[in-house]
RNA sequence: GGCCGGAUGGCGGAAUUGGUAUACGCGUUCGACUUAAAAUCGAAUGGAGCAAUCCGUACGGGUUCAAGUCCCGUUCCGGCUACCA
C-alpha cells in the first residue's frame, strides 16, 4: 500500500475536475435545486487569505454535502473588483487599475482551484468587467426612471485624503473607514437611491428570515423605526415649532423646547438680544468635527431669547438651541421633559431649567401620530476613477439625462493619470474627448461620478443565474429556476450590503423582473480566524498565516480545509493553532492507511450511529463536530478492524471536507459518493448503562439489557441490590427518582 | 451610556437543551517499533489524597431529586451602536 501523498492526489482530482467541468450546473426541470455563494472576494494583490478559506469551505462543505443527496446544486464565484485600493495602486504606479485587477483575479482564480472547491467555473462574476457593468447601469436607470435615484445637494462626508465623498457607514468614528483620515463635512451635490421608500418593508420583513439573529438586530437598529407623534409649539411671534416626540403621553412634563443648532428657521425664532450669542453656538457647532462631537457630550447650548406654549399646558415654555438635538432626525426640534428623559434632565439641570413631574395622557392628545426613521437615503456618488461610471449625461443648462439603453454600457475611459484632483471630480473629469456625448442629436457632458461599490455587488447573486446573458442583466427563467439563494455565506457586511441587494431586490420584484421579494434565505456569518497569539492578523505585525503555504508545506488543500472547519463553530472567531493542523493531517493520514488493511468486520452500529451525527451535524452547520465525530469513527476502526463497507462510508461523509482523499479513497474502493443513510434500528443496542446518582451525584453505573428499560420496577430493583448502592442507602431512602429517557436512577438519602 | 454575545483542564473546544462535565484535537508522560531519531502504533492524562473520598464549568446567592445549562446579583472579555428625542 502506498502512502498518503496530498499533493498528489490533489493535482489528480483538480485536473479530472477540471477537465469534466465536474461542477457545471444546468437548470433541470423538476429536480429540486440548491444555490449557494459566498460573499465574493475583492480579490486582493496578496491573494487568498485564511479567513476566505474558512468562508468558502462552508459554503463548500454545503455544496458537496447537496450534491452527494441527489440536489441540482449551483455553486459560483464571482470577484468584487471595483474600489480604492486598485485606483490607489493605479494613481502610485500609473497600472491601468484594469492590468492589476486582471492579475489579481487570475491568482485568486488559481488559488481557489488549488483548494479544490466545487465551483461552477463557467461562471464567473466580475464587477468591473464591462459586459456586467453596463447592466450595474441599466438597473441604476430603472432605480432613476421610478424616481429612486435622485440628485441632491447636501452636507456630505469627504475624505480630504482619498479625495471622495463616504456614505455613512464608511464612516468610523469620524474617519474614513479605508485611510483612517478625519473626515469633513462638504456641501455637494450628490446622487442617491431612495432606500427609504422601503425602510418598512425591509424592517418588517426580517423576521421571516432565517438569518442570524445578531444580523437581524443590527438591520433592524440601522432603520431604526421609530412611532411617535409631531406636535406643534407656537412660538411668540406667532411661529410654530413642530417637534417630534415617541411619547407624546409625556407632554405634560415638556418645560422646555430644544432647536439643533441648524435647524431651519432658527433666525425666525431668536430674539435680537439673543441673535449673536446663538449665531456664535451655531458657528462653532458646525465647525466641530464629528469626532469632537463624539468624545465631548457635556452638554452645551443657548437660550434664543423665544418663548413657546406647551399646547397640554398652556404654559410658556423657552426656547433653546443644543448640539444634542440632531437636525437629520425627526423634525431637527424636540420637546424636552426632564423628567422621563436623561439626556433632557442633565440639560436642565446644567441651565438651570425647571423639571416637573408629569402624569401621562393619551397619546393622541395634542399632536399626529409619526413614524420616523434613523436610516437615510443611500449615498452612492464617488468621485473616483474605478468604479461603475453613472449613466447620466447634462446638457447645456445642467439637467441630467439617462444615458439610453443601447449606449450602454458607459466605459471606463483610459487616462494618462488616475489622481483626482481637489475639485470634487475623479480622474474621468480627464477623459476630455469621452465626456462629449450625443443624446437625441443634443451635445451633453457625462457625468464624472461613478457609483458606490455596494450598487456593484446589489445584484450579482442574481447574475449568477445567467452571466452571460448580453439580452438582459438576468435571465426570468434560469432566476425563477436557482434563486433565491439558499445559502449565503460571509463575514462581512451585516447592514450595507446585505441590506442594500434586498432593498435592490424589493425593487426590482416591483418592477417585475424577480419572482422574489427576498435574495437571501439563509444567511451564515462566520467568525474570524486570528493569527496564533490571538490577535488580527496583519502584515505590519507579520502573524498572517498564507493559506498557500500550509498546502505547499506538504499537507495539502484537504487538511487545510479540514482543519478550518474543525477549528471551532464556524460563527465564533478562533485563533489559528499551527500544531492542530498537524493534527488534521494525522487523522486524514490514519483516513487513508485503513485502506491497506481491509477487514471481514461488522461495525453496523458505530457507522450507523457517525452516518447520523455527520448528517445531522452538517444539517446544523456544527462542522467541527462533525470532524471530531469522524475521527472517532476512524479512531474505532483502528481498534476493531475496518471493512470495505465502513471505509466507503468513512469517504462518503468526509467528502465534503477533504474532497480529494476522498475521491481517492472512493475510488480505490469502486464506489460512488451517493451520501449513506442510517436506520435508526441499528442505534438500539442490546444493553445500555443505567447511571445511578445518590443525591445528584454518580456513584454507579448498571449494565442492563435494553427491554429492561422499560420495566421501572426491574430497574429499581437492580439498582436497590447493587452493593454499591447499598453502602450510600443504608440509613433509608427517602425518594427514587427513575428518568428513562436518560437512563438514570437517582436516590435521595 | 445602550443592545447583543462570551467566560468549561496546560491549550482549542464537546455536552442529546435540566440528567454520566471535559467528546474530538493539541500538548505532556510512558510503552512498542528502530542502532538512533523522525514517522507510525498503543496506553495514561481536571486538581488534591496512600486510600475510601473530597473539590471542580468566572464570582456570590437561589430554584430543583438533579444546574455548565434555568432565575437574581457581581466581575471580566469581545462585537455592534453611539446624544435618534
């Protein structure tokens, strides 16, 4: 018998896989689909890392584990390829970004076939190709054609050093989430979808999923849907001043008003006397940057001289200007009642403002119910060069034009220099000759703004159908045949994205284009993977374990993918364990060796019994145990011998982890990999062990047989004769408990 | 500050959902094979104790015949969020 070779045996397997197109999918009429995908990579210059492993062996492991149960699984890839760092290394080295995503994409490409996955390689996705671009275009012109991608003119979040705008959540605590600069504020007029058209539908929706619970929080907390009310105050001068309020019952107590310091109308309501204190608040609070918003929450603000009358009152109420109060959420103004309210009874207490009791009324007293929302209009304009050009042109007094379907798609122009300058435009603003375009016999300039990278990404799963599609961004048929997505894999991306492709997806079932009102059934999150001291890993620290050496290092793609699953749960971070890898290969050794010592034996019990677990495991996605589950299995098998039958079964179940000593195995063995079923006939064995506990505590075990079991006063009267038992029962019994289910006795003494 | 997770041997982690705590792997120790080492195979391995036994799932209480699991309180660690009225 030869010996376990990985490297060996994993070229072999990769090239019949290869040559076969082993993993193509075709639609089949009638037979029951599944679709899997992982939340495809930026295919970065350092190539795979072993976070990807981890997250594309679940996805594998479920896609193996389907097909070997008969189901027409589609399994594809894709590369998410627009984005910074590309153009960066662009604007320092003067590479086309297109040359370097090019190279990029065929290292990721090759290294995912190294690790043997069971991709549907004719497949392929990739964001900046223009053949899919130009329908990233199409589906932003049926978003501007229903009115849901609009232009504005507001403050914006800028990046000073990337020289762009950031939508919110690319915003971390006041830094720009991909160079760490400070961020400011900069008025510009800017394009966006109208996600809030369906912030309930996205809210109330999510509970049908079955999504981590911890994703469903966070999308939900992101809406932020709020019900209340809009009352209004009349001011002195006869202006009202409508505030929103979730408790309008409270209104009673509401001693005083608080504007934000933009609110609109502010210099309505100030009083001259007033009228230089509040304009200096309002300066400075402007000035401030998000940052010094964030650490410093004492609270400040001014009087604006103005009295308003609370309508449950009547009484005379002052006026106030604070930072606290935010002019984006609800209607910028807030009725403040010190006395149910923590942030309103600090401020009250620091200007010396009265705090009064309040007893509670209807809620519909005094103002209209309102519902608000904490989540904005997405942001999508960036003024980069690699991204998805928007397909409007202006004409000669700035209005925007759609670019018409047959001119798409709108290419990406080659310039000489990729830097953008500090004009707001991006580079394309160099494409002199490009920006000229004709539309309906009208000269018109194109737009310079390109889209948002999540727009890229809203709709890919569903390109997967049909990507080669040049009638249409997705086939009706093939989509109604795969999707939607069963499973969906990532680590990434709790609220953009994954809340983004299902606004995406609202819309378009809107419009008619899907069959669908939700993209994603299931949705796993999985943990990181740490370097060895615990600790993220990163090239400066120099802890980045390579994915590629720890295969070329002689264990091979199996054990690394093995070991990833076998690591812990997949939704919990781990810390990469070099010595355990070891361990992996040892027991995928110990796989392998049994063939050369196959045994006329009987072990219908314990292979019944590890069909089960793995099964049953793999249906819960507890992969680690399902490992461990088979390295029991192979640890019996050592002591009492294996047949051919328990070695077959050994490869079937470990297929979906170690796919290529797996085929080896079933190979050698003549067998197909159609999964093992189990009867549950052969998981009652003759005798089980009773346990029995004297006051909760194990104080002795009885081997009887099964029927037995049934019998409790047999049972109890074994258990009463045991003399074990007899030394702890001496002094008497005072109660007998007997559990069947769990084959216990316990005694109180 | 708010919400959500965690805390189990020397280490990573199991535990049928209230019923034999520590499966599986790593590490360690011993043995076999070998001239030797590696590899491989086998055995042992929570702590204390000669023992019978006692103590053990972050800490303090509670419920229960029985608690890692449920309840109350505390500490520490991680994630998200951050004045959202």
């Amino acid at each position: 018998m030869d010996r376990y070779e990985p490297l060996k045996i994993e070229e072999k397997w990769q090239k019949i896989w290869e040559e076969t197109e082993a993993f193509s999918a075709k639609e089949i009429d009638g037979m029951p689909k599944m679709m899997l995908a992982e939340m495809f990579p930026y295919p970065s210059g350092a190539g795979l890392h072993v976070g990807h492993v981890r997250n594309f062996t679940i996805v594998d492991v479920l896609t193996r584990f389907y097909r070997q149960q008969g189901l027409n699984v589609l399994r594809p890839f894709g590369y998410d390829t627009f984005g910074l760092p590309a153009e960066n290394y662009a604007i320092k080295t003067g590479t086309a970004p297109q040359e370097i995503t090019k190279v990029n994409i065929d290292n990721f490409r090759k290294q995912a076939k190294k690790l043997g996955f069971a991709i549907d390689w004719s497949r392929e996705v990739n964001t900046s190709d223009p053949e899919y671009y130009k329908w990233t275009q199409w589906c932003f012109l049926q978003l501007y054609k229903k009115g849901l991608a609009y232009q504005k003119e507001s403050y914006q979040w800028w990046c000073p050093e990337d020289q762009t705008v950031l939508a919110n959540e690319q915003v971390e605590n006041g830094k720009c989430w991909r160079c760490g600069h400070e961020v400011e504020k900069k008025k510009m007029k800017q394009w966006f979808f109208k996600i809030t058209e369906y912030a309930d539908e996205l809210l109330d929706e999510i509970d049908n999923l079955e999504w981590p619970e911890k994703i469903k929080t966070m999308q939900k907390n992101w809406i932020g849907r709020s019900a209340g009310a809009e009352i209004d105050f009349k001011a002195d001068n006869g202006k009202n001043i409508t505030v929103f309020t979730t408790r309008p019952d409270t209104i009673k107590g509401a001693t005083f008003i608080v504007l934000a310091p933009e609110y609109q109308g502010l210099d309505f309501i100030v009083t001259d006397d007033c009228k230089d204190a509040v304009m200096k608040y309002k300066a400075d609070a402007l000035k401030k940057s998000e940052v010094e918003r964030q650490e410093n929450k004492e609270k400040t603000g001014v009087f604006t001289g103005s009295y308003a009358v609370n309508p449950a009152t009547k009484e005379k109420i002052p006026i106030w200007v604070a930072d606290y109060v935010l002019a984006g959420y609800g209607t910028g103004a807030i009725m403040a009642v010190p006395a149910m309210d923590d942030r309103d009874r600090e401020f009250a207490e620091k200007f010396d403002l009265p705090i009064v009791e309040t007893e509670l009324v209807d809620r519909d007293l005094y103002g209209t119910p309102k519902v608000t929302y904490k989540m904005r209009d997405w942001l999508i304009s960036r003024q980069r060069y690699w991204g998805c050009p928007i397909p409007i042109a202006y004409d000669k007094e700035g209005n925007p034009h759609p670019i018409p379907e047959d001119q798409l798609p709108v290419i990406i122009p080659e310039v000489e220099d990729y830097q953008p300058d500090n004009s707001g435009r991006s580079a394309l603003a160099k494409a002199k000759d490009w920006l000229k375009v004709t539309i309906d016999g009208e000269e018109m300039t194109r737009e310079t703004d390109t889209l948002d990278g999540y727009a890229c990404s809203s709709w890919y799963l569903w390109r997967y159908a049909s990507p080669h599609d040049n009638k249409a961004a997705w086939d009706s048929e093939a989509i109604k045949y795969w999707e939607p997505v069963d499973y969906y894999v990532g680590a990434d991306h709790a609220v953009a994205h994954l809340l983004y492709i299902r606004f995406w997806c609202k819309f378009f079932a809107d419009q008619g284009y899907l069959p669908f009102r939700e993209p994603i059934k299931r949705l796993l999150y999985n943990g990181y993977i740490n370097a060895p001291d615990g600790k993220k890993m990163s090239k400066s620290k120099g802890n980045v374990i390579d994915p590629l050496d720890v295969i070329n290092d002689g264990y091979g793609a199996d054990t690394l993918r093995t070991y990833e699953m076998f690591i812990g749960p997949y939704d919990m971070d781990a810390a990469w364990d070099p010595r355990s890898v070891g361990g992996v290969y040892r027991f995928l050794n110990r796989c392998y060796n049994l063939l050369g010592d196959i045994k006329e034996v009987d072990n219908i019990i314990i292979r019944n019994k590890t069909i089960k677990k793995v099964t049953e495991d793999i249906h819960k996605y507890n992969f680690n145990t399902a490992v461990a589950a088979l390295m029991e299995y192979v640890n019996e098998l050592y002591k009492v011998g294996a047949s051919s039958e328990d070695l077959v079964t050994l490869a079937k179940l470990l297929k979906p982890f170690a796919p290529h000593l797996a085929s080896e195995m079933l190979e050698k063995l003549d067998a197909d990999d159609e999964w093992p079923k189990w009867d549950e006939k052969y998981l009652v064995s003759d005798t089980v062990t009773v346990v029995v506990q004297i006051n909760g505590k194990l104080r002795a075990k009885l081997e009887v047989s099964a029927d037995d079991l049934e019998d409790e006063k047999k049972i109890m009267d074994m258990v009463l004769s045991d003399r074990k038992v007899q030394k702890y029962t001496e002094d008497g019994i005072k109660k007998q408990i007997f559990v069947k289910k769990a084959k216990l006795v316990n005694l109180v003494v």
